[in-house]
C-alpha cells in the first residue's frame, strides 16, 4: 500500500514562550508541511537530537511545531508533490547528465599535455572541481539562500539551488569556448 492513510498517530512538539508541549495526536495528510518527501512509515525511533529539538533550548530547530522522528522505515509516497515514478524518472535524467561531462573533461585535460604529466592533469582537475563544488558550493548557495530569505522565508533554500542550477548554462559556455581553442591546443604540444 502506497497511500498516504487520512489519519495517523505522531509524537508533536510544539513550541511557544511558556516551553515546549509534547504529546501523541492523530494528525491528516493536511497537517503536513507542502513540498516535502511523504513517506507511509512502517517503523519510527527517536533518537537524541529528536528529543533535543523538544527542548525550549535544544538548538537543533528553529521550527515552532515538530513531529520528531527521522529515523524511520518505509514507504516513499511522493517528492515534493509529485508522484515517485515521475521523480525517479527526473532523477535518472538529471543524473545522467550531470555526469556527462566527466569523461570529455578527464580525457581533453590529459590530451593537452605530455604523457608523464597526465596523472597530475588529471589530480589538479579533481582538486580544482572539488574546491570550487564541494566547498565553495554550499557556501555560495547559503549566501544566495540568506540574501533571498526577506523574500522567501523558508523557501529561500529552494529558491537558492534554483537559481545556481543556471550556472550549468555558463559551465556549457565556458566548454564551448574551450572547444574553439581544443584543436590549436592539440597541435602546440
């Protein structure tokens, strides 16, 4: 079964400025927040930073109600509104093309120097896509993310990856000018 039920039990969290309340409810698929995984669970634990997002100082939640929980087992339901086949379908896609540019960028960079030096071309590109993606990328996306969240709130993060999501039109700009100068740059070495 891959139905969301209409009514289910859940451990909520509430908080205000008197502390924290919590307490089993029966909850619908209407309480539930938009744009999020929905997920028919089989099996959920609490762990420790569950119960500390309960506390009034815990620190790990800026969210003023909370259905701790997220050690849990079962059933994708649907992504962000949209039905599972259709984002593993998306996913697969998008996945693909993320990495079509590997092999063309690993192969032209140790085409363009001598043969003893293409361990290290190829070193350097690693290096240099790890510093400029799994570093300066979060960074650079919370930036974007803090600047539109005046406009935003809490969609502001979405909105952030949205947006950095076009720099893959200039990262395609920048491969085409590199392709102008490929077959000079074969003929030099």
């Amino acid at each position: 079964m891959t139905e969301t039920p209409n009514r289910f039990r859940a451990l909520v969290a509430d908080k205000d400025d008197d502390g924290v309340r919590r307490a089993l409810r029966d909850l619908s698929p209407d309480d539930l927040p938009e744009g999020d995984v929905t997920v028919r669970v089989g099996w959920s634990s609490v762990n420790y930073k569950d119960a500390l997002a309960t506390l009034p100082d815990g620190g790990v939640t800026r969210q003023p109600v909370l259905v701790p929980g997220i050690d849990l087992s079962g059933t994708v339901v649907a992504v962000a509104g949209t039905d599972v086949p259709v984002v593993a379908l998306i996913s697969t896609v998008t996945s693909f093309l993320a990495s079509v540019w590997a092999g063309p960028s690993f192969g032209a960079a140790t085409r363009l120097v001598r043969p003893d030096q293409r361990a290290q071309a190829a070193a350097l590109l690693v290096v240099v896509i790890n510093i400029m993606g799994s570093a300066c990328g979060p960074l650079i996306a919370g930036a974007v993310s803090d600047a539109l969240a005046g406009r935003f709130g809490q969609e502001a993060l979405r909105y952030s990856l949205l947006t950095l999501s076009f720099l893959i039109a200039v990262g395609g700009l920048l491969f085409w000018a590199a392709s102008n100068r490929y077959v000079a740059d074969l003929g030099s070495n």
